[in-house]
C-alpha cells in the first residue's frame, strides 16, 4: 500500500469521526455535507487502488536490477541508481521525496543493502519528518456557567444586598366605622451578604522550554488558565444549586407541572431548562400524548432545542453530573438562573509572573501565579427548580 493510499485511508477515517460528532450535536447539514466528501475520497481511493494494481502488474513483468525508467517531462530513461542518488542528495537538503523517490531508496536498499528509510542506521535519519511543536488542542465543549447566572462586579471583599422578601400582597381595607384609614402591613426586606473568597494557583514553565519552545505555548497556556477560572466559578454555581430540595422528575407532565405551577408565573416566562448530556438524551426520545417529541428545535435557530417555548441548554456531563448507580437519576434545572443565582466577581484574574522570586530562581522556571476572587449566593431560591430526572 502506497503513502498515498494510507493517507486518504486516515483522512476518510478522520472524517467519518467529523461527522459522526456532528451527528451527536444535531449538526446534521453539515454532517450530510461531510458525508459527501466522504465520498469523493471513497471514489479517489477506488481510482488510486486501481492504478496502483495496474503499475505493480507492469513492474513485475520487467527486470528490477539496473532498470531504467523514463524521467517525466524528458525523453531519456534515469537508471535505478541514478534516481538513488538524486533522492539521496535531496534528503540531505532536508527536502521531502515524492513517491518515486522514496520507492527508489527502498528499492536500492534491498539490492544493495545500502541506505533505505526503514531503520536509522541505514538511513531513516536522513528522511524529512514532519514533526510539529504547536500544541493541538482536543476539542471538548467548554461549559461556562456564569453565562446563565446572574454577575455583579464588586471592588470590595465584603458587602450585602437588600433583597425583597416574598410575601402575599394583602388589598387595602375599607374604611373603618368611624371613618379612619386603617394601618397598612408593611414591606419586608431581607438581606444578601457576600464574602469574597480568593482562589490560588501558581503553575510552572521550565524556561529551557520557554525559550525553545514554540510560541503557540503562552497562547495556549492563556487559553488553559481562563479554562481553569471557568472550572473555578462553575464549582461554586454547582455549590450553590446543590444546596436546593430535589424533585423527582418522571415524565413529560411533571415538566409541565413545574413550569406551570412551581413557577412563578414571571419566573417560567423567562425559564431555561438546563441538563446534562444523560438528561438531554432522555428529553430527545421523550413524545407526549399525541405521540409527538416534547423537544422540538426554535424556529428561529434550528441547532437549538425546545420544550414549551423554554430552551433547552446540554451541559457536560463531566461538569453537571449524573447521580446513582442502578438507578441513575440526571439534573434537570427549571427556571431563571439569573435571578436566582447571584455570582459576585471580585475584579478579574490576577496573573503575574516571575523568574526570580520563590522556587522558580532554583528550579529555573518561569512561575504565573493566578489570583481568582468570587462568591455566589442564592438570592431567590423560588426562582429555580432542581428537578431529578430518572435516565434508567
């Protein structure tokens, strides 16, 4: 099997692998149009397989040993050391062969056991490798949390809120027999305090590798930090949900009970339902009486789901976890997180670097040390179900 041939064999693979993950984000458009580069590349491997099958027939019946063969674009034939020598010099300006070239290296070597690209010894370090120092990044959903709550900037490490307490509105009184207004009831106010805690992390760069080091390295240590502050605030959202009564969520009609009557109605107006990967899978095989899937996508951006008007927003499982073991039960979040959830952010990240100072003089390293300041509070705990719903 040619070099060619294996590398449209890995590219096919790499993308039905594309479109499989396209497929499991509803990308389907663009899955169906990864199909069919498919096969385009199907048909180039067909085509390949077949001339190849033809090239090797012509090679078997003429002689190997000394074997001439025609230089493309000229009218002469290049012997089979001749086209050795051309290939072994190009090799050494560090070039890459074509497939002519590498089949005349590996060709020459086993007439001759000379240099062929099979071991090091006998010439493999002399072939170009294509060896890249940027760092690839896998790519997995980053889940932000913060987004779905609500966020104060603060410049103070301590502080309160005055929060309206939830009370039945009672109507004004008639006039009494005597003719006096009577005494109204009064508002009630409760308070929302916060506490800045700060959150540290110093992580360590070798400066040889600083130095040798590609530069894609800052960008991609940058990119890892501000994953690690997500991480960070996604922890103390989760916390602060974590601390809410349960309900159990069996089906589609135990949805509807809580948008329509655990809710308050200004509440499930601006509702979202957020789950995880468990969660949304059930939700997708859920119909309703009519026989009908309850998650439909929004009219206005068909990549995004659906129940009763309210999104549906999939998170990680590895982020939003699901619970149980023979019985595994899926968080199912119900409401405005943005008013029941208040994170308070102290400022942004601090980052700061130094080579020098504590260990890193000795270990000769470049050390960024990472200051996070937050809290979150549940400041309206009537604005958000935790709903349970079983996944088995």
């Amino acid at each position: 099997m040619s070099r060619k041939l294996r590398k449209l064999l890995a590219q096919k693979e790499e993308k039905r692998k594309e479109a499989l993950a396209l497929v499991e984000e509803r990308k389907l458009d663009e899955a169906r149009a990864i199909k069919d580069e498919i096969k385009e590349i199907d048909e180039e491997i067909e085509l390949l397989r077949e001339l190849e099958d033809e090239e090797e027939e012509q090679r078997t019946n003429e002689p190997t040993s000394g074997a001439k063969v025609a230089e493309p674009g000229k009218g002469e034939e290049r012997s089979l050391e001749e086209r050795y020598n051309d290939a072994y010099v190009k090799a050494l300006r560090n070039k890459s062969l074509n497939d002519d070239e590498r089949d005349a290296v590996e060709e020459y070597g086993r007439e001759h056991r000379y240099l062929t690209e099979g071991t090091d010894e006998d010439g493999g370090v002399l072939v170009p490798v294509d060896q890249q120092t940027a760092i690839n990044e896998l790519k997995r959903t980053d889940d932000d949390l913060s987004q779905y709550v609500n966020v104060e900037p603060v410049t103070t490490l301590s502080g309160s809120r005055v929060i309206e307490k939830l009370a039945d509105m009672v109507p004004f009184q008639d006039l009494d027999g005597d003719g006096k207004i009577q005494k109204t009831d009064n508002p009630k106010f409760k308070t929302v305090a916060y506490t800045i805690a700060q959150k540290y992390g110093i992580l360590p760069i070798s400066n040889t590798l600083k130095k040798a080091g590609d530069k894609t390295l800052v960008s991609y240590v940058n990119k890892w930090l501000a994953k690690k502050k997500r991480a960070t605030h996604n922890a103390g959202i989760l916390a602060k949900l974590a601390t809410l009564t349960k309900k159990a969520i069996a089906d589609f009609d135990a949805i509807k009970k809580i948008l329509n009557v655990d809710l308050d109605p200004a509440i499930t107006a601006s509702s979202i339902i957020l789950t995880n990967q468990d969660g949304f899978n059930k939700l997708d095989t859920m119909k309703d009486s009519d026989g009908k899937y309850i998650m439909q996508p929004d009219p206005k951006e068909p990549t995004k789901m659906q129940i009763k008007g309210r999104r549906v927003v999939m998170i990680s499982n590895k982020v939003l976890k699901t619970t149980g073991t023979t019985t595994k039960k899926a968080p199912m979040i119900i409401g405005d997180l943005k008013e029941a959830i208040t994170l308070f952010d102290f400022e942004t990240m601090e980052l700061l670097s130094t080579n020098v100072g504590g260990d890193a003089f000795t270990r000769n390293t470049t050390d960024t040390r990472a200051i996070l300041g937050f809290d979150t509070q549940l400041v309206d705990d009537g604005a958000v179900v935790y709903g349970e719903l079983t996944v088995s």
